[in-house]
C-alpha cells in the first residue's frame, strides 16, 4: 500500500528539500570531511534546522517538540538523504529522543527532551559492540551503584557519540552476550568520569565514535531488561 501524505506532512517535505537543496548542499559535506572538521556538521545549519524545528519532530507537543511523528521525520530524512546532509539529526533527533520519550521517566522527559527540541541537547546511541550489526551480542554489564549503575564496556560505531552530551548505553543487567533478555538502557554523560571516547570517520564521511566505559556512572531508562 503506498504511503499517503497528508496536508501537513506534504509542507514538510517541501520546506525541507527548499532548505537542504539551498544549505546543505554536497559541497559542504566534501568541505567538512577535506577540513577534518573536529565537529563533523557545521553548526550553523544545525541552529537553523533546530529554529525550522526539526530536532522537535518526535517529541511530544507536551515537552516542547511539535509531536508529528515518524511519518513526519521520515520525509525530512529522506529530503536530507537526498544532499547528504550532516548533522546530528539522526543520532539525537530519532534514536536518544526516541528512547528517552518511549522509555524515560516522567522527570527525564521533563528535562531532556525539551533540550532536545531547542537543540541545545546532543544524543547518542552506543549500542554495537563489534563490526557486524548484532543488538542482542552486548557484553557491557550496568551493576547498580546507589540511585544510579556504574557501566563497563565497549562501544563501537557509535553514530556523533563524540559530540554527544548524553550516550543512551544499551549495558546488560543479566545474562551473557548473545541472550535476548536482560538488555537495559543507562543514560550515562558524555563528559563523566570512566568515559574515554575516540572519533573515529568513515568511509561515507560521517561521524562515529569508539568508546570505552569504565565504572562510568549513569541513569537508569525505563526498567531493567
């Protein structure tokens, strides 16, 4: 069945092809990865992108965000796909407000994803451990500490993690690598103590991030496993 747009999504997708086609353009992606640009987006556009209120999408009209849905981010994904556009769009706009507005608590919804929406929040998902896509393959353990959990691991690949505020840390409360069950989200900070992160490019330019934690303290979202 094909998917309809309605009147709303439509002005979307035209704003955003109007916009990448005017600003983010190929020429600025082959500019970021010849300068070796230490932040790998430029951060203009993504102020520009916020004011658009792209980064607010996703998250609920409750918590400052527009509340449109996957529908609505699709289009501008795919209008953003189409010049390549880097940013950090993705990484925090899909996946962290994603995790955070499905699994978060009340309180965390209330102090982060309004941050997300005003852009001044940066997210990342570290989730992939090895060099073939494997979610249930997670051996970083999250052993409960006082309120929060002390994380301890390896994480690869992962998408802007070396610009991001807060790593949403896919860390395992129980069983072995490869167990289905016992997998748990830990909102850890990007700067916090046990947290050694390398950056790391490419081949299609963008940025990634291996990152060790080591007792890295952190916050529980939604329950365990």
């Amino acid at each position: 069945m094909p998917l309809v747009l309605n009147e709303e999504q439509n002005m979307l997708k035209d704003a955003a092809k109007e916009f990448c086609s005017a600003n983010t353009q190929i020429t600025q992606l082959r500019r970021l990865r010849d300068e070796q640009d230490e932040t790998g987006f430029d951060r203009d556009t993504w102020a520009q992108m916020v004011e658009l209120g792209w980064a607010g999408i996703l998250v609920p009209e409750d918590f400052g965000g527009l509340g449109f849905g996957h529908m609505g981010m699709g289009v501008v994904m795919e209008e953003c796909g189409r010049t390549l556009t880097a940013s950090p769009l993705f990484a925090t706009a899909v996946l962290g407000a994603t995790a955070i507005a499905r699994g978060g608590s009340d309180e965390q919804k209330t102090e982060l994803l309004p941050s997300v929406a005003g852009g001044e929040l940066l997210l990342a998902l570290a989730l992939e451990e090895s060099p073939h896509h494997n979610p249930y393959n997670v051996a970083t353990t999250a052993e409960k500490s006082g309120d929060g959990y002390k994380v301890t691991g390896s994480k690869k690949f992962v998408l802007d993690g070396h610009v991001a505020n807060k790593l949403v840390v896919v860390a395992r409360t129980s069983g072995a690598a490869g167990d289905r069950d016992g997998l748990t989200l830990v909102l850890v900070d990007g700067d916090a103590n046990g947290v050694a992160t390398t950056r790391t490019i490419m081949a299609d330019s963008r940025n990634a991030a291996n990152i060790e934690l080591s007792g890295a303290e952190g916050a529980l979202i939604g329950e365990e496993g």
